[in-house]
C-alpha cells in the first residue's frame, strides 16, 4: 500500500510540473528521483535484475537484518523441479480419496494449490493416509529444532517419493 501511495504522488507530480509548465517542479521531481535510485542500488541488498542467481539469494540469506525494512526475502524461493517432481508422483501415483497429511506445524502451504488438494493435519489421519515431509523439515531450508528423525522412526512405515526438499511415506499406526 506505502508503494502504491508514493507511486501515486510521484506520478500526479510529474503530470503537475508537465501541465503547468513549472520546470522547476520538474527538476526537483527529477532530483528526488535520482537521488532515490541512487539509494536504492548502492544497498547491499538491492538485485537490480529480472532474476536472482543462486548465490545471490544464499548470500542475501545469510546477511543478517539492518532493519525491518531491509535483508533477505520473507519467504524462501522452493525449487520449481522438486516442486513438480512431487506434484508428478501425486497427481499420478495417490489415489484422490487418500489424504495427504503434514505433520504438527509444517504445512506445506506451496503444494495444496499445485496438486489441487487439501492437506489434513496429521491428528485427522489414519493409517491408510499419507504424510508428507517438507522443505522446513529436510534439505536446505530445515528450521532448527525439526521432528524429521522423530517421524522417520515412529510414523513412517514406508517411503513412497523422496527428493531434496518434500519426502511423502505411508503412516504407520496410531
């Protein structure tokens, strides 16, 4: 909303310095406009391209924040191939009836929308249903503390996908 506002005052300034033929207007928009890019790019953090490399965002990652306004992305960029891979093995090898459940806070949000299903907690699960491991319990973007050798030993009967990021298996018992 901040951005859309500023957007908006920046541009009916600019239409203003044009309409009325004030140059001035015209150069202090231009100024504060330069200076502002000027700004922008010499941050550490800004990426002034149409794509991130890998080692770009890993190291935004690892810079701690300044502030709130500045430092790495609020959410983690999931690899698109592990992404379709598990989605692939979902699509065609889960029947539409057996629930896919995740496990105490690890949601999965990414997924639900990409398989057009609805994830289940696991207490709303049997042992019929399926368990899915995801990107904050296993590979790069593990979260400190996670339960995955906890579920590994106790719910999982068998694994039946695996890839860098999401893990589905068949849940043991109750």
């Amino acid at each position: 909303m901040g951005m859309m506002l500023i957007a908006y005052s920046l541009t009916n300034i600019f239409y203003l310095s044009i309409k009325t033929k004030k140059w001035i207007t015209l150069f202090v928009f231009c100024l504060f406009l330069s200076h502002a890019a000027v700004a922008m790019f010499s941050s550490s953090f800004s990426v002034p391209q149409f794509t991130i490399s890998k080692d770009k965002l890993f190291h935004l990652m690892k810079i701690p924040y300044p502030n709130k306004m500045q430092g790495a992305l609020s959410h983690s960029i999931f690899s698109r191939k592990n992404q379709d891979e598990v989605s692939n093995f979902i699509n065609n090898n889960i029947n539409r009836s057996t629930r896919i459940c995740f496990y105490e806070w690890a949601l999965v949000a990414e997924l639900p929308v990409l398989v057009d299903r609805v994830f289940f907690p696991f207490p709303r699960c049997s042992k019929n249903d399926i368990l899915i491991v995801g990107p904050y319990q296993k590979g790069f973007y593990t979260l400190k503390n996670t339960n995955l050798p906890y579920i590994e030993k106790y719910i999982c009967k068998k694994n039946m996908f695996s890839n860098d990021m999401y893990t589905l298996c068949s849940i043991n018992t109750y």
